[in-house]
C-alpha cells in the first residue's frame, strides 16, 4: 500500500501528472478542446473513484490497473454525462476508451523511467513487468487462443510503452537556486504536498455545502465542470509550465466559482516538486508579501485572492509598493517563471484601473491592464448541460442543478448555512 507523503505516493503522483498531461498533448490534435483543457477533463474524471468491484477480481496489478483505468473512462462515452444527448466522446471527438488506452500507456512509462533513474517505484515497475511475462507465459500456456486474444489487446494498451523515454520536459538538470532566497530559503510550500482540503483551510476555497444523509467519502470538493474562462486561464497556465512569468486576474461577483477556478487550473503543476504556492497573509497581506519579495524564487504560483486587499485602499500606502513589487517580479528574468493568480470583484476591479487625480493606482493600472480573465455569474448552455450530467457522479451538483436558480450553480453549492437548512 502507497502511504500518502511518502517518497513512493510522490513519485507515483508526479508519475501521474506526466502521464495524464502526455495523453492530452497526444490527444488534443485529433480532438475539438486544447490540451489544457483535455488535462482539466482527465484530472476531473479522476477524482470520482471507480467501484472496487470493477478491477478487484483480476489476477495481476497490470491488469487491475488497466481495468480500473479503463472503467475510470467509461463515462466519457455515456450521452448521460453532458445532458445534451451526446457524450462527451462524440462533442470532442475522443472517445473514453481511447483516453484510458493512450493514458495507460503513458502511466507504465513514466512508472519505468522513474525507476529506471533510481526512484522509490523500482518495486512497482519490478511487479508491472513481471505481471507482462505471467500474461503471456502462464495465461497463455492455460486457456490457449481466447486468451492469445485477451492478451494482445493488453499488447495494444502497452503499445506506447515501448516509445522512447528520453522526451525532453524542458528540464536539462537541477535547478539553480535564485541567489536572493537568502537564509529562509524559497518563500511557499511544495505543490506536491498539497490537496483540495489544504485549497479549502488555507487558499480560501469555498467549502461545499453540507447535507444530510450524504454519501460516505465525498471528496472535499464537488466536481468541476469547465467553463469558457476556464480555457483562457488554462492558456496563462501554459506560459508558466513554457518557462515565461504570467499574471491572471479572474474578476466575478460573489461566489462565482473564481478561486476554485484558479486551483483546478494549477492541476498540471500540482504534482510537480518543482513548483512551489505562496499565499501571503500575515501579519497583513500587503506586509507579507513586501517582507518576503525578494525570496520568491522561480516557479512559485504567488496566490493573491481577494487582491483588493493587497492593491487597493485597504493596502493603504503599500498597495503601490506591492503592484511596483509584482510588475518587477513578472519582468524578472532571474526569477521566471513565476505565475500570479489573482482574484477580484468587478467594483473592485473597476476602482483599480481608473485613472484618477491624482492617480493613486498607477501601478495597480498597469500592472493589471489586459490580465483580466471574466467569470460569469451563472452557468449557462452546454456548460450548464455538462452540470446535469455530472450531477450523477456527485450529490451535491444534482442537488445544485435542481435548485439552483437561473443557473447560478457555484452560488449554491457555497451557500450559507441558513440558506441550506431552509431548503432541508
């Protein structure tokens, strides 16, 4: 058993995390969406386990894990699933099953290239392969041609196995440390250690509500299901993983679904010991961010929710300081890529970049200018059609997509307390 935190559960992560990102890069010609988006899609269908029923009764870990994959994907081809009367398959243009054979094949090479360079899952990769040679020696040898057939279909799934491991990630060898972290080091936590209930104590993730009778084991957030907005900002994503600085600004109304956005867009550095989180609050937000600038090293995502309070008059004298501060930062060629995700209500938003006299948000002005990604209030057209197909997977968003007025989706499932119990 993987223990979550130890050296195998990281590497088996990180493993994942290339695997599924080299099946969206593979899969995104022959689809309609970008690649972005397909990783946000398969990260997604991840976090709703399959039941252990599905995989459990097979012989060897290679096929559990094929079958489990395999079955993870099968409701991308369920028409159910968009609630528009085609699958997800169909409007993309990928079917599940292809999905889950590209990714499959991925998952084992990145397992065997990380053991082949000394990493914790050499007894894994030791297990996959000699479950191969039981597949085609002892199975084989029992049951004859009906299993000759069984097993050329795992020889398919295996297929991208034998590619080349040497696809370069851009990464050519240690990273230099950037000489300004000083004594306490790079500002941050690693990405790799964290997960959605540190997203929802600490980044300000709204918490999903609560019902009675719940399922056992729902997952700390609901589903996600994508929308227009989230597209755009998967692109600023891609600029940082492509090694350039990059600022986002979401701006929406209230509990639009901004800062869960930000954390589902970060999904593809998630699994990275390479990247680092840095959410400054205390002792106040513009103070921790100012006492702490010099040491954000590269590929750290500096977290700004609620970025009035570090930009605008709240910030009082420091709010120029910061956005001077985060303009410097972006154009730092020592320190790229750093990726700024910030969030905003549209006053908020509007007070920042108009120029007044005298103009007290120069900086703010210019840093901000052109960053800004819109969140709608509602959920609408097939993104609306897509709540109602993921509602079968998630009690919450079925409850949401049948009580939710005028689509507001995000609003409900943050609704307050009192709200809920009215409707209980």
């Amino acid at each position: 058993m993987l223990v979550l935190g130890t050296p195998e559960h990281r590497a088996l992560a990180a493993a994942a995390s290339d695997a599924v990102q080299r099946t969206a890069a593979d899969l995104s010609d022959r689809s309609t969406i970008s690649a972005e988006h397909l990783t946000m899609v398969i990260n997604e269908v991840f976090r709703v386990p399959v039941p252990v029923a599905l995989w459990d009764s097979e012989e060897t870990v290679l096929q559990a894990l094929a079958t489990g994959i395999a079955a993870q994907f099968a409701a991308l081809d369920d028409p159910a699933m968009t609630g528009q009367g085609v699958s997800w398959a169909e409007l993309v243009g990928v079917t599940g099953g292809r999905v889950a054979q590209v990714l499959f094949g991925h998952l084992m090479t990145e397992i065997r290239r990380s053991a082949a360079s000394g990493g914790p899952l050499g007894p894994l990769a030791s297990r996959l392969d000699h479950d191969v040679t039981h597949l085609h020696l002892e199975e084989a040898d029992r049951t004859g041609r009906r299993v000759e057939e069984k097993i050329e279909v795992v020889r398919e799934m295996l297929a991208l196995v034998v590619r080349s491991v040497s696809i370069d990630d851009g990464h050519t060898g240690p990273e230099p440390e950037y000489a300004a972290t000083g004594k306490e080091g790079a500002v941050g936590w690693p990405l790799i250690e964290l997960d959605d209930a540190f997203a929802v104590e600490a980044l300000e993730v709204k918490r999903a509500i609560q019902f009675k009778g719940a399922p056992i084991g729902l997952p700390m957030l609901p589903l996600y299901v994508p929308r227009e907005h989230d597209a755009v900002l998967a692109e600023v994503v891609k600029e940082a993983m492509a090694g350039r600085s990059a600022l986002a600004v979401l701006v929406g109304g209230s509990s639009t679904g901004k800062t869960r956005a930000c954390w589902q867009a970060i999904a593809p550095l998630r699994h990275s010991a390479r990247w680092r989180l840095w959410h400054p609050i205390s002792p106040s937000r513009p103070k921790a961010f100012l006492s702490a600038l010099a040491r954000i090293g590269p590929r750290t995502v500096v977290w700004l929710n609620e970025a009035q309070e570090y930009l605008g008059p709240a910030a009082g004298d420091q709010a120029e300081q910061v956005a001077s501060g985060l303009r410097e930062l972006l154009r730092d060629s020592r320190r790229k890529p750093v990726l700024v995700l910030a969030t905003l209500w549209p006053l908020h938003w509007d007070n920042l970049i108009r120029r007044t006299d005298p103009d007290v948000h120069a900086q703010a002005r210019e840093l901000l200018t052109g960053r800004n990604i819109h969140v709608p209030d509602a959920f609408t057209g097939s993104a609306l059609g897509a709540v109602s197909g993921a509602a079968r997977q998630d009690p919450r968003l079925s409850l949401a997509s049948k009580n939710a007025r005028d689509g507001q989706i995000t609003q409900y499932l943050a609704g307050v307390p009192d709200r809920w119990t009215a409707i209980r």
